[in-house]
C-alpha cells in the first residue's frame, strides 16, 4: 500500500477508535513515521473467523483492540436478531488474565446491551468451560469469552459461543462473519444507563457454586479423596491463569490438599516466569517440575490461562517426571471411566465416546474393549459438541470426548473443553491407582501390554511471507494429483480426503465420507499406521499427524519397531515439506 493509502486507513480507524489507549498508540506511530509497522496494522483488517478473533494487541484494524472487538459484538448482535426476530435476548462474556481481556468484555457486553440484549458479565476473570456452562444455565443465545488461549503475551482474542454452549459451526459461523464484515456503525450502551434497565447483569458466585457442584457430581470415587488426602500429592501451577479459584477450592472441598506454584498462582498477562504458556511444552512447566520434585509430588498438573488445557507429567521412579502426552491421558482417563462405571454398576445404557480424527486409536480400542461407542469428529472442540447434539437427539449417554492437543471433556454440561474437570478427574485416577499401589505411569505400561504400543508424533511447517499460503495449496493440490502409494517404505491401503467427501481403497472401491468438508487428506497403510495432514485455516502452517501402533509381546521391541516406522514416514513427509520451491 502507498503512504497515502495507509494514512487514510489510519484515519479513518482513529475516528472510529473511541479507546484513548489504542487510538494514541496509532498517533505514536505516525508520529514516529514507523512505516513498517503502520503496514502492517492497515494492510487489511483482521479476520474474524470461524472461531472468533485472535490476533496481537495494539492500535490498527489488522490487531486486537476495542473498535475491532465492538464491531465483531455488533456483527454478532445483528446476525442474533436475525435468526431470534421476536425472542428477548441474553448473552453470557468472560475473560481470562491477559492484557485489556476486561476493556475487552467490559465493551462486549455493552455493545450487547446498546442492542437490547441482556449482558451477563463476569465481573472477574473466569475460565472458558465456566463460559460454557454458564451459558447452559442461564439459557442464553449466545456467549464471548476473550482469550488467546495459549498464545504468548502480545496477543489476545475473542471465541463467539452459540446458545447450547459450543462455539459456532455452520451455517451459525459463515452468518455470523457475513454480518460482520457488514457492520457500519456499533450501537454501545452507557454503562450505569445499562445496569439500571437490567441490561448488564453481573454474575459470579451463583455461577462458581453450581459448576463446581456439577465438577463434583461426575467425580466416581470422591470418598478416596478424605481417605488417602495424606498419602497422594499434587503440584499445579495455573500458568498465570485463571484456572487456581475453581481448583484449588474443589481439592479443598474434597479434604486434598494442592501445592500451587506461588511464583505462577496470580493472574498475570504478562506471564513473566514463562515465554509461552502453553501446557504441552515442557519448558511451561519447568517451575512445576522443579516444585514437584521438592515436594515428592504423585501427579503435577498445569493448565493454560483460560483454564481449558490440561499438561500433566508422572514421577519416571528415577528422580525426574515423565511428561504425559494429551493422547496418553485420554487412554489413562477413558480406561479409568470405563473400569469404574462397571465397577459401581453405572455403566449407561448406551455409552459413547468422542475424538477428534487426529487424535490416538488407542481410545477406540479402549472403548471398544468395555463396549463403548467410539464416534469421530474434524479437529476442533466445536465438532465434538456437534456430536454430542446428535447424542441428545439420539440418545447415546456420552461418557468422555479428548482431542490430540491436551483438549478432554468428562462432563456434559460443559460443551467445550475443560481442563478443571479434567484436572479433578486425574486427581482421582492418581489416587485411585496409587489405592492399587502403582502410579499413573505404571497403569499406562500396563495399557501398551494389553493393547499393544501407541506413538503418536506430529509435525509443523511454517511458510511464512505472501506466498505462504500458495505454498500449502500447492502441497495439498500435489497430494491430490498424485497420491502416495507408500509412506516410510509402508503401502497405502486407503485414502480418506475429507475435502472431496471421498475415501478409496487400494483396489480402487469408493465410499463416502460422513463428515462436513475440510482441507483434510488421510492415509490408512498396511500396518494400521493412520497419517493426516491438513492446512491452517489461520496462519501459514501445514500440519501432519502420525499415528502408529505395534503389538508385541515384548513392549520394548514394539516400542523400537513403532519408533521406526515414524522416523521412516518423518523423513518422507520431511522430503515434501523441505523441497525446494519457485
């Protein structure tokens, strides 16, 4: 763009922009004539997506900032008139501890009272499946919860939530954004005018006390707590987060005890003790670690800032911990549920299970093993409330959903995944298989002898500049042309390209795919092994998923022959990824 160009985007934004803090943070950079980054806060607005906004924060129409964030409430609003002309109605906003995630909800919520909508705000931060549940309780239409997740410091964002508790999927998500890009002009409330017409409502301990009773509810074996609260310890660390208010208090109404990493225990949105908060990087629970080996920890624990991840890492009996993969933990949670609920006799009629088509087989063989439904969905929590929609409808009883990326969910009145109950869940698993006299690790062992070995491994690639996305496309489109007949020296037996609707076998039988279309391409080979790969929507990085299993008798030979082939299709997908390109 010319300098013209970008002066006029840029004033245009500042008298739009009613925030004193970002409309002088663009003024700043004028001032300066930082033309590099004036482009790139004005060479296009940042995408509202199908999940919402996520971006970094500062002034300009490409960042997080308030006239973005009331523009998407507005387009929000209008698409919610739209498909409730004669209803009254309501919208629940949280946030988590990042910085202007407040001036953010605050403004949400009076962009939906400037419409007539009721805004149940929080007046706290709060975690994302609190959001969730929140929204189910109060019967609202829809719901916000600012975060960026996982995302360093710089950035923050904005999930839109439908009214079953879910965020958005089609066709809510493509209306939602069409109104967006519509939006003109943004009707926002006064604040005092708004609480006194009963607009903005706040909420807090009614909500607090009813989703850590329902937390509470779907624990299986609570009495172990008050029992062998001496005998078990757990370290956690909420990341700077928002996860320790609604933890902590459930251990301690339970009579456990938890060790909170003091350094990381306050909401902070600089996260000064880590680069990347993030617990399925190891060096996010570095401080955790260190703590749980002072403190002769059975489990240490850590969730993400708005409190819907969940890291864990087990003593190896060497002195160290052994980080436990998302995969491993929904086998370890899945296993547990199924051997209680047979146990206690509470085993449902029609029980059902959810992962997403990235995330480990070992699940489905676990669930079929107790006679358990194993249903799949596209990566993404919003899939999985998707299904269990269809469970309402068709009366399966939904017992556990996971996804690869440390996503689980035990419970169904959350619709979204919750690292808070997952985190009481694997409190109890500990103590329950400590009550045996092994720890979680050892029970996993066990698993791999008895269903053979699973290893997942994935793998990222960044192309970044304008052509990044065209590179992709390219590798996609190449896949497509000429599909591999092997991978890693392993023949291909079936394909699966979700975006075509199709799956094929190598003989050349075509079926069809019962999931919605997505840039997705899978390759089914000789030994089971399952390999994905798949686009970002969001940003310009390709994605694979290796997925392996060996049966053994000896659980060190499977685990080197698994370990093998993965490295072998690594290097072949590595090949494609690293090839020169025009």
């Amino acid at each position: 763009m010319t300098k013209e160009a970008l002066l006029a985007r840029a004033q245009e934004y500042l008298e739009a922009e009613k925030d004193s803090f970002f409309a002088d943070d663009v003024r700043d950079l004028l001032a300066r004539e930082d033309w590099k980054e004036i482009e790139d806060r004005f060479y296009r607005d940042l995408e509202f997506g199908t999940g919402g906004l996520r971006g970094i924060i500062g002034g300009g129409f490409n960042r997080m900032n308030t006239l973005v964030v009331t523009r998407a409430t507005q387009g929000l609003c209008d698409y919610l008139k739209s498909q409730f002309p004669d209803k009254q109605l309501s919208a629940c906003i949280a946030y988590d501890s990042r910085r202007k995630s407040r001036e953010f909800a605050r403004a949400t919520a009076l962009v939906f009272a400037g419409n007539g909508i009721k805004a149940y705000l929080f007046s706290s931060l709060r975690p994302t499946p609190e959001l969730s549940f929140a929204i189910r309780m109060l019967g609202a239409d829809t719901g916000v919860v600012v975060t960026a997740s996982h995302n360093p410091p710089a950035y923050n964002g904005y999930k839109a939530y439908w009214n079953d508790g879910s965020q958005v999927v089609p066709p809510h998500d493509e209306g939602i954004i069409e109104r967006v890009l519509a939006v003109r002009q943004v009707r926002m409330a006064d604040e005092q005018q708004a609480l006194q017409a009963g607009l903005l409502v706040p909420i807090d301990t009614a909500i607090d006390d009813a989703y850590i009773a329902m937390v509470k509810r779907h624990l299986l074996r609570p009495e172990l707590f008050a029992r062998m609260a001496n005998e078990v310890k757990i370290v956690y660390t909420p990341l700077h987060g928002t996860g320790a208010m609604l933890f902590e208090r459930i251990m301690k109404d339970l009579g456990l005890s938890v060790v909170t990493v003091p350094e990381q225990r306050e909401p902070d949105g600089e996260f000064p003790t880590v680069s990347y908060p993030n617990p399925e990087e190891s060096a996010a629970l570095a401080m955790a670690l260190e703590l749980g080996k002072k403190e002769g920890a059975d489990v240490v624990m850590a969730t993400d800032p708005d409190a819907d991840r969940l890291g864990v890492a087990v003593p190896d009996g060497k002195g160290g911990f052994t980080l436990v993969t998302g995969n491993q933990l929904g086998a370890l949670h899945l296993d547990y549920l199924a051997i209680t609920l047979k146990e206690l006799g509470r085993m449902p009629p029609r029980p059902a299970t959810i992962r997403s088509i990235v995330t480990t087989e070992f699940q489905t063989a676990i669930a079929q093993k107790h006679g358990i439904a194993s249903f799949e969905c596209l990566t993404g929590f919003k899939w999985i409330a998707e299904l269990m929609r269809k469970f309402d409808r068709e009366g399966y009883d939904f017992i556990y959903a996971t996804e690869e990326s440390y996503g689980h969910l035990i419970e169904p009145e959350v619709r979204d995944k919750d690292g808070i109950s997952a985190a009481a869940l694997t409190a109890e698993m500990t103590l329950y298989w400590r009550s045996r006299g092994i720890s979680l690790l050892d029970r996993l062992e066990q698993l791999y002898r008895e269903y053979g070995y699973y290893e997942e491994k994935g793998i990222s690639k960044y192309f970044e500049g304008p052509s990044g996305m065209d590179i992709m496309t390219g590798i996609m489109n190449d896949y497509r042309r000429d599909q591999p007949t092997a991978l890693g020296g392993i023949p291909v037996v079936w394909t699966r390209d979700i975006k075509a609707g199709k799956a094929w076998d190598a003989a050349g039988r075509i079926s069809d795919i019962d999931l919605p279309k997505s840039d997705v391409i899978q390759w089914r080979l000789e030994d089971g092994t399952l390999v994905t790969v798949r686009p970002s929507g969001t940003e310009p990085k390709i994605k694979y998923y290796i997925l392996c299993h060996s049966k053994d008798d000896d659980l060190a030979s499977a685990k080197e022959a698994t370990r093998r082939k993965i490295a072998a299709i690594e290097a072949d997908i590595r090949a494609v990824i690293n090839a020169p390109r025009g």
